[in-house]
C-alpha cells in the first residue's frame, strides 16, 4: 500500500508537454496544497534559463544537478512536478516516492512530437545526436517503473486528468 496522507507530497513525472506544470496546480487546489516545480528550483539555484544550464553543464553534469537537489528535497502537503529527466536519478526517484505516490503523465510520442517539436529551447536533458523520439523511447520504461499510477493526459482534458488524479489519490487515504 501507497503511504498517503496530510505528510506526503503527490509527484508527477513524464516527458515534456505531458501536462506537469498544467496539472499540478489543478490537483494541488483540488487537495487544498501547494505545487512547486523542480525545474523552477534549479533556475532559481543557478539564476538561469533550464537550456541555459544544461547547455553550460552539459546532460550528464545536469542530471547529477538534478538528482542531488532531489534526493535531498522535502516537503509536505505538495503537489510537485518534476523535470522531464528525473527519472534518470535513481536516488532521487527513491527519494521521491518515499515522500508520496509517483503519478506518470503519459501522451502518446505523437502527441509529445507535436506539443514540443525538436524540444529547441525547452531544456530537454539530451545527449548530442539524439532526437526526442529517441528520448521517448528511452523514458517510457523508466516512467512506468517508477509510477504507482498512469493517466494517459492526451486523451482527456486537464480538469478530468486532475479529477482521475484526486479520485485515485482518495481510494489511498486510510
């Protein structure tokens, strides 16, 4: 069993245009939380763009950036949505789910491709040569084994993708 309560935090993964920053104010208002976005912390902390950071870092330096200011995170009450390359931290994943379900934001590589294009500009965490849907490809699985629960976001609008979310999030509260 899921340990949810009043202490835990919800985290929300997937790739880039999956609906994390849209859906998680959504479900944080409808569980009268906060949200925070993980990737608003690392542009806070280095006063940059995320594509300014992870152009100067490099993808590798980024991810380990990454993973360290996540496995330290804490908070309670908080509806946080991640960074598309989260999952590439296994520390930070651990960390993650030991503070509140894991929720996958899924979207079909279509719908992804038309929502991102190339991913120019969007700070996506790729290595030289590799396109987004390769970086799709490479993700699902890891998306998949990290989330305790899946909300295909392209099929349904933000308010009944939040509303499945909160519904999901009521059957674990004991």
């Amino acid at each position: 069993m899921i340990d949810f309560s009043e202490k835990s935090i919800v985290s929300l993964i997937g790739m880039a245009g999956a609906g994390k920053s849209t859906l998680a104010p959504l479900v944080a208002e409808r569980l009268g939380w906060e949200c925070v976005d993980t990737d608003h912390i690392i542009q806070s902390y280095y006063g940059q763009s995320l594509q300014e950071i992870v152009d100067r870092l490099g993808v590798p330096e980024f991810r380990i950036v990454e993973e360290k200011i996540l496995s330290s995170f804490g908070a309670r009450r908080t509806v946080v949505s991640t960074g598309g390359s989260v999952v590439y931290g296994p520390d930070a994943m651990e960390r993650l789910k030991a503070l509140g379900p894991v929720v996958f934001l899924k979207i079909s590589q279509e719908t992804c491709l038309s929502r991102i294009g190339g991913g120019d500009g969007r700070g996506l965490a790729m290595i030289p040569g590799q396109t987004v849907e390769n970086l799709y490809e490479e993700r699902q699985p890891l998306y998949s084994r990290y989330a305790d629960f899946t909300v295909q976001t392209d099929k349904y609008s933000p308010e009944d993708c939040a509303e499945k979310i909160w519904q999901w999030l009521d059957t674990l509260k004991g």
